[in-house]
C-alpha cells in the first residue's frame, strides 16, 4: 500500500493549479443519467471517485471514456439497467447521487444503502423522505433502496438539517414530477449551484439557485447538452492555502472562484495572514510566526466548510495562543485529533469543541490517514514538522486530491510516494 514520505520544514514558493471539484463533477456526473446523449464534462480532476463513478454508470450500460485532456465523456444513452451495486456504493457514499436520476428517467431505482465512513453516522433519511413526498414508494430489502417513482408529483419539502446531497437527489427528480416542488432549507454550495445550472440548461425550471430555497417548476421531458466544464475545487483551493500559511513562503493558488472561498480568506485574514485575492487566483505571502490564533465554527455554506475543518485545526497548532474549533457539520469529525498528536501537536475535545494549543513544534512521525481531509491535514503538519514523517494509507487522499505530491513538490516540499 501506498505511502507518503515527508521531510519537513521547506518554504513553499510558486504556483499552485487547482483542479475541478470533487464534490461537483460527481452529482454532474450522475445528472448525466438525463442526458440523451454523448455529454463532454471538461476539468474533471484525476480521483479515484470520479473513476468510481465512471464503474458505477458503465455497470448500469453508459458508455464512459476519460480522454487525455482532463475531461471524460459520457454516453448515457444505452443506460438500461437502474442497479447501484453494494461492491461499488460501499466505497463512495457520493454513489447515493445516482437514485435521483434513475427514478427520474426510469420511475424505479434499486441502490445500495452507503456504507460507514470514519465518522458518523451519515444517513440518507432526508433523502428517502424526499422520494416519499414526491410520490415514490420506498422500501429497503437487503441493504438496497428499492424505489418506484412511476408517478411523480411536486411537493413542498423542507430538510431538517441543510444536505447538500439530499438537495442534489431530490432536485434531480423534482425537475420531471408533475407540478411545482419547493425545498426549503436546501444546500446553496457551489457545487449544487452548478448541477441546477446544468438542469436548467438541459431545460429544467429551478430557481432560487445559491439560496436555500429552490422551487422547481416541473417538466415533461429535458433535452440534452453536449458541453460543461466543472467549477474549480474550493475545498482543494483551501487546503493549499492553509497548507502555504502553515510552512511559510510565497504561493500563488490559482484557477480558482475566490468568492466561493469568502469564509475561508476571511479566517485567515483574521489570523493575521497576508494574501492578495485577484480575479481567478490568491497569492498568500506567509510567515508562520505571525500567525494570529483564530476561532472558527464549521458550517454550511457560505459558512467555514467542514471539509476544511482538519486543516484548519492543524495551521492553528501554529499560532500564537490557543483556540477553538465547533464543528456543526459532523459531531465526531475529529479522527485526525490522535494523528496530529503524534506529530507534536496538543489537542483536546470537549463536547464536540476543539480545544487548540498553540506555539507548537511539530516533529516527525509515523501516521495514518483516516479520511481524506484528515490525510491533507497530516500532509500539512509534516510539512511543518523537523524531520520525516511517513503517512499511511494514501488512498484516503488519492479519492479527492488530483496529484497532490506533485503539485506540493512544483512549489518546494520534499514528499515522495512510496509501495
Ligand atoms: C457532501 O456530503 C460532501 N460530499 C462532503 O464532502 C461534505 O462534508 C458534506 O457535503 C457537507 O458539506 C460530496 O459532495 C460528495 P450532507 P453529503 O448530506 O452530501 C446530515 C469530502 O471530504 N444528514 O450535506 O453526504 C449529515 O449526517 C466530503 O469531500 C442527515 O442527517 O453531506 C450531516 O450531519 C466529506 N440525513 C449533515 O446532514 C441525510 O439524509 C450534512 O450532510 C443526509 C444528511
């Protein structure tokens, strides 16, 4: 198995390219179920997910190629068979997208309930109660959702809890029910604005997109689309980021969207780091002993991201002073606290609060990724840390980081990948 090897302590200098988003080429990818026809999806970062995704839509009979030039192509147009098999949607809960469109083109779906993940629990009830208010007969037979949606109509629906995939699974079937369906309380991330935005050019009618209410006036049938390309990766732009303002140098993080990184800048501006935001990029000017310590809470967005919540953590083992993180997301989304402890740093948790001691110096050890933005966290602290560290379990990373290693090396870190 895989695994990094770190020598720390080297400033980082240059530019770092960010790829397109996890989080959006894979519900594009599944909206591609509606697509008649042979779709391009350009700027599809090299992950392990999205190839999963690709296994996930040939099993049903899509014809799916990645091309040389970042972009793979999707033919959905032999899709007949709509089974989510167990071996495949226990390795990647995003799998979950596909049930949406399948009952929207089909009228019956059979997909494997998620599996577990490093923290949780994650369930899909907000999903399921969704379906029902649109129409769909639900039952769970041997793990599997066993849905028919043969006769779809709109509804007025309100999530307890903001989901950015529920809203995706339930916009994506809303759109071909009959009458109009509103979701109050629905995920306005970047990357449902993008699936919406893809919707509606296939001739779709949602409104309200990057609010957190969305009505959907439905339709009769959509037409295809041949083109799209996906949003840059906020949470990647994120991690180098921090990863910059922990080591120290001068970075520029570009091919980005900074407005969906508004929480982000505004933290770090906070904790006293310099950065010039310009129009597609962020060059941040860093010098680890100025750093400022900073409380933050994760939320949705245009809250802090959850998903930078690790990395976060460990820059703040860093500054001067101690101070908090409250993750509001996920509980118990702490699993990389006893990993950065290895490495030097002094963390403790009380009632899902974060208690962050500051001024710390890191050494080199041995760990092990647990997800995959713990793994970029325990990246950044050996960066930060005298001497080697060895992570293990890099497939964590590989899952949603396009080349990491290389781009850290591009810009002055020593890590290697090694069997
Ligand atoms: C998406 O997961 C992201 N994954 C996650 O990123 C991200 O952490 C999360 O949104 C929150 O932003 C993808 O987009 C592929 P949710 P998702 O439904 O859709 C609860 C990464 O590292 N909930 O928005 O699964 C849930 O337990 C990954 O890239 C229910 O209770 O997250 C959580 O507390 C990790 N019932 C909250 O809602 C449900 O039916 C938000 O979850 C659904 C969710």
């Amino acid at each position: 198995m895989d695994y990094f090897e770190i020598h720390g302590l080297k400033t980082l200098n240059g530019v770092i390219e960010v790829s397109g988003a996890k989080n959006a080429v894979l519900p594009l990818m599944a909206a591609s179920i509606l697509n008649q026809g042979k779709l391009k999806i350009s700027n599809v970062p090299t992950l392990s997910d999205s190839i999963t995704m690709s296994k996930l839509l040939k099993k049903m009979g899509a014809e799916v190629n990645f091309e040389s030039d970042n972009s793979i192509s999707v033919d959905s147009s032999k899709l007949d068979n709509p089974f989510a098999p167990y071996d495949l949607v226990k390795t990647m809960r995003a799998s979950f997208y596909v049930l949406g469109p399948l009952l929207a083109r089909f009228g019956n779906a059979k997909v494997s309930l998620p599996g577990g993940c490093a923290w949780g629990p994650r369930p899909v009830d907000f999903h399921l109660d969704g379906l029902k208010a649109l129409g769909v007969k639900i039952s769970i037979e041997n793990g599997y959702v066993i849905a028919d949606g043969s006769n779809l109509i709109g509804n007025k629906i309100h999530f307890p809890k903001i989901s950015v995939g529920a809203t995706g699974n339930i916009v994506m079937v809303a759109i071909l029910a009959k009458g109009t369906t509103t979701i109050t309380n629905a995920a306005s991330e970047p990357e449902i604005q993008q699936l919406c935005e893809m919707l509606n050019s296939m001739g779709a009618n949602i409104s309200g997109i990057g609010t957190n209410t969305l009505t959907i006036k439905g339709v009769t049938s959509l037409n295809s689309i041949s083109n799209i390309s996906v949003i840059p990766d906020r949470i990647e732009a994120g991690t180098f980021l921090i990863a910059a303002a922990a080591v120290g140098g001068v970075v520029e993080v570009s091919n980005i969207i900074p407005e969906h990184l508004d929480s982000v800048i505004k933290s770090l501006q906070k904790a006293n780091i310099e950065l010039e935001v310009k129009d597609s990029s962020i060059v941040i000017r860093a010098n680890v002993s100025n750093i400022l310590s900073t409380n933050i809470e994760t939320n949705e967005y245009p809250g802090f991201p959850t998903d930078l919540q690790a990395q976060w953590m460990m820059l703040m083992c860093l500054a001067k002073g101690n101070s908090t993180i409250k993750e509001n997301i996920y509980y118990d989304r702490f699993t990389h606290i006893m990993e950065l402890n290895r490495l030097g740093c002094n963390i403790k948790l009380e009632d899902s609060v974060a208690i962050i001691e500051g001024g710390r110096r890191l050494i080199g050890a041995d760990v092990m990724s647990t997800d995959i933005r713990a793994s970029a966290a325990l990246i950044i602290a050996a960066l930060c840390a005298s001497g080697t560290s060895k992570i293990s379990r890099v497939y964590h990373i590989d899952r949603g980081y396009d080349k990491i290693e290389e781009k850290l090396t591009n810009v002055g870190a020593e890590i290697f990948r090694k069997k």
